[in-house]
C-alpha cells in the first residue's frame, strides 16, 4: 500500500477523465508527471519510475502516432498504469 492515497486516488481520477475525454492528453501527460514529482519515499520507487515511464510512453504516442489513432493506443497504455495505480491502493 501507498503512503500517497489521495495522490493516487488524484491520478485515477484523471485517468477516467481522460477516458470519457473530459481531459486532453497534455493535461493528463501533467498530472502523470505531477504526481511521478510528489511521489518521493524510498518505499514508492517503484511506482515513481513506472509513472515517469507512462508519461514518456503517452509523449512518444503523442508524436509518433496518426492522430486518429492516438486516442485508442493512449487508452491501451492507460490499462497497466491504472490496474497498477488500483492496486497500490491495497
């Protein structure tokens, strides 16, 4: 379990924005990093580095992508990140 819940509970909930497309990639890719960013203990590492790398992976969707198909390959990504997020949570 996280020593960050309302953190994690910040970034699920940008996610399920992102997912009904109430929040842009931009502002997602920034909450992602924001919280890779207030996410300090030693204990939480793990999930640091695994949030730094999402917001890399989104960057590289984000420009290497067709935009048509940006949208669904996000979502693809989102699916690890989110089941991880969910399960720090326990």
């Amino acid at each position: 379990m996280t020593i960050y819940p309302g953190i994690i509970r910040s970034l699920l909930e940008d996610c399920r924005s992102y997912r009904q497309r109430q929040k842009d990639l931009d502002a997602l890719k920034s909450a992602i990093w924001n919280a890779a960013q207030q996410i300090t203990a030693l204990e939480d590492r793990e999930l640091r580095r695994k949030l730094q790398q999402m917001e890399a992976e989104l960057d590289s969707i984000q420009f290497t992508i067709d935009t048509d198909k940006v949208f669904p390959e996000t979502l693809k990504a989102l699916e690890g990140l989110e089941t991880t997020l969910a399960a720090s949570l326990r």
